[in-house]
C-alpha cells in the first residue's frame, strides 16, 4: 500500500500520466532505454497497480545506499559474466500462478547499437509467457503498458509488433534509441 501512494504521489507531481493495463505475469520490454529515469518510471507505474517488477540490473551496481536501494525496489543483481545462472534462478521463480513480471531493458545498454540483446525473447519462449511492452514517452509525459502477446517463434514476425509499436515512442534522449532488432532477424 506505501508504493502504490508513494507512486502515485510521485507521478503526479512530475506531472506524468500512466496507461494501460498492468499484466500480472510477463516478461516486460522497456524501451526507448535512453536514461535512467525511464526505469524509475516505469517502476513507479508498476507500483501504482500493486505490482513489483524483478529488473534486471549490473551486478556493479549493487554497492552502498544504491544497492540497499536496489534490492528494496525489486532488482536482480545480473553477473554479466554468467548471466544464464541468474536467468536460470528467475526462470525458476516464475513458475506458478503468482504474480511476476521480468523487466528488461532490451538494448542493455544506452549507447546506439545495431541490434537489440534478445534476452526478453529467449525467456518469453523459455517460460511461456507473454511480451508485454512498457513504454516511456516524453513529449507527451506518458509511461505506460503497451500490448501484451505471446511470441510466436517467427521473430521478424515478432519484432514487427515491437517496431510498429515503438515507432512513435521517445526516450529521454530519442537519439540514443537503438530501434528494435534482433541479430537472430539476419
């Protein structure tokens, strides 16, 4: 009950609005990721709806008062040196009917690259569960959830939904957006 008015109190102070509907179990794409903030966003609209979302975060970061912080708002400490052992905990975690939404940002990083990381699509096949795609737009001050939908396999097919949902969406920084493409697409 404290982060959901905490976030709603925070979100309407910053003069952001929320939509759409929160699913209770997903594997959640954020994009554009072109800051910080657009996390601390969409974990505000999360809680706003009752939910916490398991992000996936650096290892390295997970020092001090941030990684108190971290920990407490629902992040998973990633080792990028073996990211399959915490995947393969998460996976575990996901099974039955309780809520759990994975957050991913799918670039990984905030610099311009040519492909996405496709993580999201190798735990959306590996569990089943359906893409939901979180979205932060700045022009209109608007986070929120997009479509939610199972992926198919065919992951041009896939991505198309992704890119056509994403295309009139911006970060805080629209020229650092990488725009969605797996290096499985070829």
């Amino acid at each position: 009950m404290l982060r959901r008015n905490l976030a709603r109190l925070v979100l309407r102070a910053v003069r952001w609005k929320a939509v759409g509907e929160v699913p209770q179990r997903s594997v959640l794409v954020g994009a554009p990721h072109t800051s910080n903030w657009d996390w601390v966003l969409t974990m505000l609209l999360a809680w706003q709806y009752g939910i916490t979302i398991r992000l996936l975060v650096k290892q390295e970061l997970f020092v001090g008062p941030l990684g108190w912080l971290l920990r407490r708002t629902g992040a998973v400490e990633l080792d990028r040196k073996n990211p399959a052992a915490t995947i393969k905990q998460l996976l575990a975690e996901s099974e039955g009917d309780d809520p759990w939404l994975i957050g991913i940002a799918a670039e990984g990083t905030r610099s311009r690259g040519e492909f996405w990381k496709s993580g999201f699509y190798r735990i959306a096949r590996q569990t089943g569960l359906p893409v939901t795609l979180a979205f932060l737009d700045v022009p209109s001050r608007t986070v929120g959830w997009g479509p939610t939908f199972h992926v198919t396999g065919e992951v041009s097919a896939d991505m198309d939904v992704l890119r056509a949902f994403y295309a009139d969406k911006t970060g805080f920084k629209p020229e650092g957006f990488t725009p969605p493409r797996l290096r499985e697409e070829g």
